[in-house]
C-alpha cells in the first residue's frame, strides 16, 4: 500500500507543480477531478484498493473515478475523431450503430480484452466480461532475462540487477531493449522485396553494457584491462548452450532475428489462443480489432494479431496506441455515463439464514435459533455472472435479523465464479467485505433492507433499517489475505 500511494502523491505533486508553472490563474486540488485507471482483469478488491492508495496520497474520494483500461481505450477510440490526426481508419468503420469490436489493450505486465457495442445513443454497451491474462511486454524482457542467464550464468545476472555499482547500466539495458523490442520488425515486413536469402540471414543485435562485461571477466576471473570485451563474451558464449547461435562484435550481441522471435512465441500464442475464443464465443459477428497499449506497438505482435484475422475482421492500431488509455481516461472523466452497460465477472450475493428446509439444506448447515431452526451460510443471489448491468442498478431485499445476541449484525458480501452457487463457503465463492449493521437499542425483530449498487466500476453496499431508518455503508477489509477470486 505505501509503495502505491508513493508513486500516485508524486505524480499528483508533479501535476499541481506543472500546472502552476504553464497557468497564469491558481488551481487547487479542489478544482481537478482525477481518473485512476487499472486493468480490467483487476477484481474489486485490487480496485478498492487502489481507491484507498489515491486517497492516502492526498486525492479525496469523491473527486477520484476508478476507470478500467480498455474500456478508457475504447472511449478514446470511440472520439479519437476530434482531434486532429490521421485516426480515421476506426472512426469509420467502428462507428456504425450496432457495430461489434474488440479492444485489446497490451500493456507491461497485462493483456485486457474487452468487447464493446455502439449503441444507437453513441454510449458503448460491455458484450462480454473483461478478460485478460500476464501477456504483456514484461513477458518478452523475462524471456531475454532468462536466455542471458543461460548465457552468462544465474550469479552474473544477479549481480547486474541488485549491485548498486550497476544500477544505472542495469535500468539503462533493459530501457534501450524496451526500444528495441518495440521497433523490432518481423522478416516479413523488414524485408519486403528482397529475396529469400536475405531474409534467412536477418539478425537481431543486443547491445551488451560495458558493465556486464566487468561482471562476467570478474566471475571468470579474467583481467578486464588485458583481455577485450569481444574475447571475455565470446569465451562465456562458446560456454554455453546457444554456442551456435550467437556471435558478438563491437559489443553488440547478434541473433538471427528468428531465434528472437521464438521469445515471443510463448506469450504470443497464449493471446492468440484467448482472442480465438472470444472470436467464437461472440458468434464471430466482429466488426474490427482496436490493439492499444505501449506493447501493441510492437510489430510482432501486431502481425500475429493480423495473421489470424485476415479476412474475418479488421484490425486497427491507432496512432500513439500507447497514449490511448490515459487519454479515454480523460473523456471518460468528463463523460463517465459513455459505458452505459456491463456484463458481471461475478455472481454477487450475501450470507443469509433463511427457515430451516430439510429437503433442501445440508443438515451440517442447521442451527437453532430462538424462531426455530435456521440454516446458516446461504448464499442470496443479487446478480449472477454474466448477467447485463447498468451503472447506477441496485438491487434491494428485505431480510429479517436472525436474531443472534449481539451488539452488531454482520452480514458477508460475497461473490462467486459459479453462476448458482449454495453456501458461501463452496468452492469458487470470495468474502468481498463485510456489512457492518449496530444493533444498539434496536428491535431484535427488525427488518433490514439490504442495497447492492451495480454497473460503475467498483461496488457499493448498503443497509437500511426499516424500523428507525438508519443507514449504513459497507467497510470492506481490503488487505485480508483470506479473499480469494481463483
């Protein structure tokens, strides 16, 4: 939590400095509205948690909007027309009403996907929920990480990354193969019109820092003022497993550009495979494929993407895809009601005690209660996942208190990955939170009317007693390791 709200005060910092040295007039906190946005694939309590991040960092709540990724990207490429750029490609064939498309936005460490409608009012309508997995551009620098290691040993790799003395060439490295990962192009685009032999003969080249080499001469225990940097990496080549498939030369590492690709291989098939179901799942009714996020401009990834949608949809990569979710986060700060229907991830629900019912309850599950037998740990179906809602839909039932001699009444909010679960502690259920209802001087027989809000992007509880017409919030345990969503 103190590494998050670190990084959000200073952006926030950083924000308020710039502001007052480009603006003539002051601005205050009071007078901006933030958007945190976080990936779609993030449950509730990863969303929640971020919101206390921000708030803990000097944001108040109620100037703060939590915006999930894609669907900012989408909002961006929904309005992208009005600025002035040559994004016309999805304006045009994305804007049609009723117009099915998929946004996959590819960032570091994720891969969120979501599918969106246009609807005949121009707001965007969730078809399907938000999925995703770790198929991001950290994947390929793991994959680098580990094929080094092979290379010059697990000890040399350590001690570039965690020895003080390395620390700027370390993040220098892996900053300039972010570049290079990004701009790599794949065979077939690099070479276009040349012949097969040049293809065949493509190489990829990684500069290696001068640091790494004193690592690895030290490790061997070579002098690194006698002995040159190409003869120290040569020798821990001819060392290794990839003793064929590499050479090195004015400090450059030289790959063929096909044994680069094959550390894409991995990630890029397990995005492949995910998009293909959801191609079908949807009836394969798809207008277009918006790619956004800094990793989407990497060319491989986008010749794989193309590769398996020739001819059934078009696939488009907006200008600056990178820019594309903080700038829908804008629009979608000032237009928040654009997504005006979501699909639910969960089933959501509480845990109540209804009447005791011998042919439909576990009788491990009865108690005795001062109105008779009672079976504890039902779970109350709110919502049931995949269910269609709208920002702003509650719904509300009415309970009875069960009676149980307290000063509180604790009511779980649960959820579940199973469309009709029983008991709250089936397998595949999650405690969201807990409802915390005072009792104090309150008719034991009273009648609580228990709210979930449903459709924006994080979820709100409430509880009414319907005798003094008290209201109550739900306070959510947001750190508890017990909350699991697999």
């Amino acid at each position: 939590m103190k590494v998050f709200t670190h990084c959000i005060n200073h952006m926030r910092k950083h924000l308020l400095k710039d502001i007052e040295e480009k603006l003539a007039g002051k601005i205050t906190m009071d007078d901006i509205h933030f958007v945190l946005t976080v990936p779609a694939i993030w449950d509730d309590t990863a969303k929640m948690f971020m919101r206390e991040a921000a708030v803990d960092a000097g944001i108040k709540s109620d100037q703060l909007l939590i915006a999930l990724e894609p669907e900012a990207a989408s909002i961006y490429c929904q309005l992208m027309h009005l600025e002035a750029n040559e994004n016309k490609r999805f304006f045009l064939v994305g804007k049609e009403i009723g117009a099915k498309y998929m946004v996959i936005d590819l960032g570091g460490g994720t891969a969120d996907i979501t599918i969106h409608q246009l609807k005949e009012d121009g707001s965007l309508a969730e078809l399907v929920p938000a999925s995703g997995g770790s198929w991001g551009g950290t994947c390929i620098d793991k994959a680098l990480n580990d094929f080094l290691t092979k290379v010059f040993g697990e000890t040399v790799m350590k001690i570039f990354k965690t020895d003080p003395e390395y620390l700027e060439d370390y993040f220098e490295f892996w900053h300039r193969f972010e570049v290079k990962k990004r701009n790599f192009e794949t065979k077939s685009n690099k070479n276009d019109g040349q012949n097969v032999k040049d293809k065949s003969e493509s190489k990829f080249a990684i500069q290696i820092p001068l640091a790494l080499t004193e690592i690895v001469a030290k490790q061997n225990k070579q002098d690194i003022k006698k002995t040159k940097s190409d003869a120290i990496i040569t020798n821990a080549i001819q060392k290794s497993q990839y003793r064929n498939d590499l050479t090195f030369e004015y400090g450059k590492l030289f790959m063929k550009s096909s044994f680069f690709l094959t550390m894409f291989n991995p990630t890029t098939e397990l995005l492949i495979n995910h998009l293909k179901k959801l191609y079908k799942d949807i009836r394969q009714d798809l207008k277009v494929i918006l790619m956004v996020g800094g990793f989407s401009e990497c060319s491989v990834i986008q010749d794989a993407v193309k590769k398996e949608f020739e001819g059934k949809c078009g696939v488009v990569v907006p200008n600056q895809a990178g820019l594309a979710v903080v700038k829908g986060a804008v629009y979608f700060g000032h237009q928040p009601d654009l997504i005006t229907e979501r699909v639910s991830r969960y089933t959501y629900g509480i845990q109540t005690w209804p009447a005791f019912n011998e042919t439909k309850h576990d009788k491990s599950k009865r108690v005795v209660m001062a109105d008779g037998p009672r079976c504890r740990d039902v779970f109350f179906k709110f919502v049931v996942k995949g269910d269609k809602i709208k920002p702003g839909d509650k719904k509300a039932y009415i309970f009875k208190y069960p009676g149980l001699k307290s000063d509180s009444f604790d009511c779980g909010v649960f959820i579940s990955n199973e469309k009709n679960p029983k008991y709250v502690d089936d397998e595949g259920c999650a405690k969201l939170g807990t409802l915390h209802i005072p009792l104090d001087g309150v008719d034991r027989n009273a009648d609580i009317e228990e709210t979930l809000i449903f459709g924006d992007t994080e979820l709100h509880v409430t509880a009414c007693n319907c005798t003094n017409k008290m209201k109550y919030k739900v306070t959510f345990d947001l750190l508890s390791e017990n909350i699991n969503f697999s």
